[in-house]
C-alpha cells in the first residue's frame, strides 16, 4: 500500500516482517516485536518473535482491549490508551469505502480512484 508519504509491503509468508518505506529514502524490515516497533504494535503482540501470529490472537487482542473498555467504564476509570486503539466504527466505513474504491479502480482498468470520490 502507498501514500504521498511512504509505503508499506507485508506478505503473508513472512508474516513478522513489514517493509516501511518513506518516499525518497531506502525500505526498512519492522519486525514483529523488535526493534523500530513502537509500544501499540509491541502491545498487540501476543507470543513471542519467531512464531507467527494470526487470526485467532487478533481477535483475542480486539477481545482484551474492548474487555478492558467495558471494566474501565464500570468502574468509573479511564481505560489504558494501549486499549483505545481498537477499530472505531468510522474506521469500519473508511475500510469499506477503501474496498469500493478498489473495485472501482479494477472497472476502470487500474485508473486512480481518489477515496473522496466514493461516496459515504
């Protein structure tokens, strides 16, 4: 996936590494949980490096931080902002809208499709 910005390349394969590129400047390998990977990502990481996560700890993540929502409202406190990061229904639309806009991009032979367009 690319921006203006940078650009970012996974591969189910090797499911710990992720390219990030910032425009004009050469890749780099984040791996999963090492170095150049900030708390949020080190926070969602559920087993050690070297074992693949998937499915199942991804929604065991989603799970432990909209639990720790809930508790967080019921006993009158603020929730850890590690569990704030959680998809938004906003984000939900934004992801849909994202996917129209692809298949729209397919339609039209792989011309850009400017999200804005899609409508809401």
């Amino acid at each position: 996936m690319y921006g203006e910005k940078a650009g970012i390349e996974w591969h189910q394969e090797e499911p710990n590494d992720l390219q990030f590129a910032k425009l004009g400047e050469a890749p780099e390998i984040l791996r999963r949980p090492g170095s150049g990977v900030n708390s949020p990502a080190a926070h969602a990481s559920r087993i050690p490096a070297g074992h693949p996560e998937g499915y199942l700890e991804a929604f065991a993540q989603l799970y432990t931080d909209l639990a720790e929502q809930i508790y967080a409202r019921r006993e009158n406190r603020k929730p850890s902002a590690a569990s704030l990061l959680v998809p938004t229904v906003e984000d939900g639309v934004e992801g849909m809208r994202f996917i129209a806009a692809t298949l729209e991009s397919s339609k039209r032979n792989a011309a850009w499709v400017n999200l804005q367009s899609i409508s809401k």
